[in-house]
C-alpha cells in the first residue's frame, strides 16, 4: 500500500528500494483491482441464480404444453371428438403457468440487475 512520506526526513532512498516498493504497490493494487472484480461476479451470479431457475421451470412448463397439444391433437386425430378441446385447455393452462414463470423471472433479473 502507498505510504505517506515523512517532510521531516530529506534524505534520498536508493532506487532499487523506490523500484521495489512502486512494485509491490502496484501487485496490491492489482490484487484488489481481482478481488473487487471477483466480488461483483459473485454477487451478479447469486442475482441471477432465482430468474435462472424460474425461467429453467417456464422451460419444463412449456414442454408440457406442447405434449398436451400433441396428446390432445393425437387423440383428436384418433376419435374426432371433443379431446381436441381438452388439448388445447390443458396447452393454454400450462402455457400460462410457463408464461407467469417466465415473466417472474425476468421481473426479478431486472430488479436485481
């Protein structure tokens, strides 16, 4: 660290000394510079650990929603009745669990961001 200098003593310091501490002040400094650095990737990484998940979850819920489309279509395709309907019920009520996670999850990015 930088260290004060006194007024009172005049007397010159040999060069390699000077030259060894401006070295010294400059690997401290890049030492904190590292750490400063590394402390804001945590804390950005612990920010981001919840919208992950909720949009990892929106993911899932979403891939549910086409499954139940496909059943749905599937057995539509097989009776020609009113299971067509039930996919299409079942596919918008996972579709707007998908999308409620979705948007928690990025209102959230964007309050910790």
């Amino acid at each position: 660290m930088l260290k004060p200098t006194d007024p009172g003593s005049q007397e010159e310091r040999p060069v390699g000394e000077l030259v060894n501490e401006l070295i010294e002040d400059g690997k401290a400094y890049a030492r904190a510079e590292v750490g400063l650095y590394k402390a804001i990737a945590t804390a950005k990484g612990k920010a981001i650990a919840i919208p992950a998940a909720l949009f990892v979850a929106a993911l899932f819920i979403g891939m549910a929603a086409i499954n139940a489309l496909v059943v749905g279509v599937v057995i539509a395709l097989e009776t020609f009745i009113g299971p067509l309907a039930a996919g299409f019920v079942g596919m918008l009520i996972f579709a707007a669990v998908a999308g409620l996670l979705g948007w928690a999850g990025y209102a959230k990015l964007r309050r910790d961001l």
